[in-house]
C-alpha cells in the first residue's frame, strides 16, 4: 500500500475504547425500533425540521445496526483524540466489533453483522436538520461497505467502512457523545432510544422534562400512542436505563430523567 493510500484508510484498532454516537441521529429518529423488516418510509415532523427516511430493499437500518456506525465513529473521534490521521474510509476487524458491543461471535452473528452493513448502506435519509436556511439535503449514512478479508470458515475478519461526509463532518466537527458503557447492553429497542434521548437532552444539566407527545414523536416509533404510553410506564418501573432515573407523571403527561447520583459524581455535577 503506498503513503497516499494509507491516510486515505484509518486503521480502527484501539482497544476499549468508548462508544460515542452523532448528536444528528441521537436527536431524529432515524433508526427502526424493531428487528422486523421496515420497508416503509419513515417521516418525522417537529416545528419546521423534518426528516424522511427511505429504506432500501433491505429494510431501514435499526437501532442495534447503529452499533456498527457508533464504532467506527467512537474509533476515529479516539483517533482524533489521540492525534492520528484519519479518514472517512475506516477498516475494523469484524471480531473486535462483536465483541466490544457485547455480541456472540458465531457464524450467525457474522451473518447479522452483514445485513447491518447492507442496510446502512442502503438507506436515504433527506432532512434539514442542522440547516439554517431549512433547505433539503439528501442524505447517507455509509457511502460503501467491503469485505476485504474472510477466513478459512467464511467469516469476515477485515472490514472497511466508508462513513457518508454527514457522518464523517459530524465526527470531525465533535458533534458526538459518549455513551454508558451499559448501553450496549441494553436489548431492548425503547430503552436505548430512550437512553440515548435523555444522554442528549439532559446533556450536563441534573434533569431533563420532556411532555409526552413530543417525546412519542421523538421517539421514532410506528406504535400508536396507547402502546408507547404503555411501554414508557413500563421503563419506568424497571428502571434500566444507564446513569438515569426516569419518571412519568401520567396525570400531567409529562417525562422525566435525572443522573443517578453515581452519574452525577463522575460528571461534576454534585
């Protein structure tokens, strides 16, 4: 590989590093929160910003196929960090990826890791979130995915992503968080749109109030309100969202997070 090819490809190889995802697709609903299919076209209006999501015929990417862009985001922000050239095209090795977002590492797993890749790529996103003149772009979130190497199995062991300039501005400029590390352990769709909603909005502040029909429509979901009000008192009383107390107030149709007080020390905000 010669010099020009080599920083026009970032080498992801940093070990535990801490997921991080962009403030674009923390704050709109991009990402489907189901594992079935979603073929449809997704449309989320809030005031004037809006956001319509094309699925290919893969299906629209879901919220456990956003690990794959949070790693390799998280890889080059540590990258940045640690002043290393970096690129858009990103190579990761498939086993490090399963492993530090808490997956098996069965051909199966493999397999699901693929699909995840196709549906990244696949899908269009227009939007004029983030733009002061309100204007539509049209959007994606990979501009490519290969496989560049398999073992004697078949499963993928070297991968190359190609993050979209959206992304890759969003990474570049910092507009990103960092994650719980626990978050990656949450299975359920609702808890980490929720988790990621409140790491968003609550930010550094000790609480966030949110009333429930915005936070039904930030939410992303295609169920109606009587089932996401359902799964929200749900939330609530098992309280596994990482670093948050969550509360409703049914009466006033009003959500609520606060940092726990563990949360709060490791944050400064005690």
């Amino acid at each position: 590989m010669d010099k020009r090819a080599q920083f026009d490809l970032f080498v992801a190889d940093i070990l535990d590093v801490a997921p991080k995802g962009d403030l674009n697709t923390m704050e709109n609903p991009v990402f489907a929160l189901s594992t079935k299919p979603d073929l449809e076209v997704w449309r989320f209006e809030l005031g004037e910003v809006f956001i319509e999501v094309t699925p290919s015929q893969a299906g629209r990417p879901t919220i456990f196929d956003k690990d794959l862009l949070m790693y390799c985001i998280s890889q080059v922000v540590e990258g940045m960090n640690r002043g290393r050239q970096v690129s858009k095209r990103v190579q990761i090795v498939a086993y490090d990826f399963l492993r530090s977002t808490g997956r098996g590492s069965g051909g199966k797993d493999y397999e699901a890791m693929l699909a995840s890749m196709k549906r990244l790529r696949g899908v269009t996103i227009t939007t004029n979130a983030g733009q002061k003149n309100r204007r539509a772009h049209v959007r994606g979130l990979i501009d490519s995915a290969d496989v560049i190497e398999r073992d004697d199995r078949g499963r993928m062991v070297n991968v190359e992503i190609e993050l979209s300039d959206w992304i890759f501005k969003a990474v570049t400029d910092k507009n990103v968080l960092t994650y719980s590390p626990n978050y990656y352990r949450l299975r359920k769709p609702n808890e980490r749109r929720l988790y990621e909603l409140c790491r968003k909005f609550c930010g550094s502040q000790p609480m966030w109030e949110c009333g429930e029909e915005k936070l039904y429509l930030r939410f992303g979901t295609r169920a109606d309100r009587r089932k996401f009000r359902h799964n929200l008192k749900q939330m609530v009383r098992e309280q596994n969202i990482p670093d948050y107390t969550i509360e409703y107030d049914e009466k006033l149709e009003k959500f609520s997070c606060f940092y726990t007080p563990k949360a709060k020390a490791l944050m400064g905000l005690l």
